[in-house]
C-alpha cells in the first residue's frame, strides 16, 4: 500500500477506526473525550465520506452478484477491470432506468485482503497529513 503511483497527488484513502493511519489510509482521531471541535468536524466528514461509498459499494454489489465475494479470476491485475466493468454497467443501468430495490448489504468488506505495511515508519508524516486536512476542512455543525 505504499506504492507511491498507487497514490498520485497525495492522495489516499478513508477507513475506519480498525484500520491504522499511514498516509495513504485517512482514519478518525481516536474519541477520548477530550477532542477539538475541528477533530470532531474532521471525524464526521471522514464518517459521512465512508457512508456515501459504503452506499454505493453496496448497490454495486446488489446488481452485481459476483463482487459480493472473492473474484475467480486467474490474475490479480484483472480484478480493477472487473470491478470498473461493474460501475459502467450498473451507469448505463441506470442511464436506460433499469430500477432495482436497494440492497445494503451488512458491513461485507469488500478487499478484506487489504493489509497496511511499514505504519509505524510514516507514522509522523501520516499524523502531519491528517492534522493538515483536520485544520482545512470546512466546519460542519458537529
């Protein structure tokens, strides 16, 4: 996960709290009691981000039976080919009003594969992001 052509721009993404922070996975400050109102602000954009995608993962996977489990595919590489192939299809299905019932699917991890390495070698830089988006964001009734 520490590809850097896998992350251009800085860029990264979002978990939750069960997931270390590395620069290239953002996670909520740890609620002690004691967190700023921009922590906080923080915290629920980085929530109501993982619901939007959780959302949407989860309609994917309800018009889209064979992404609810591992992929059966010979290589690893194809699997972002299927998966995009799933999001265009499901577009078009959507463009030609193709309804279907909304299914949201129980917290089904997608890649639980996912493993972070080296967390603690970047730990500093990764605090230092995190902190820097915290004090960017636009604050949000929290």
């Amino acid at each position: 996960m520490t590809d850097p052509s896998k992350f251009p721009n800085d860029s990264h993404l979002i978990g939750d709290a069960a997931y270390p922070l590395s620069k290239q996975l953002m996670v909520p400050y740890t609620d002690n009691g004691h967190l700023t109102q921009r922590q906080k602000n923080y915290n629920l954009c980085l929530s109501s981000s993982r619901m939007v995608i959780e959302r949407a993962i989860g309609l994917l996977k309800g018009r889209w039976r064979s992404l609810l489990h591992y992929l059966a595919m010979g290589s690893v590489e194809r699997i972002p080919y299927h998966f995009v192939a799933c999001c265009v299809l499901h577009n078009i299905c959507l463009m030609k009003n193709d309804e279907m019932e909304a299914m949201i699917l129980d917290n089904e991890v997608m890649f639980p594969e996912l493993q972070v390495q080296n967390v603690e070698q970047n730990r500093g830089e990764a605090e230092a992001k995190k902190n820097f988006i915290c004090a960017t964001l636009r604050m949000r009734h929290v």
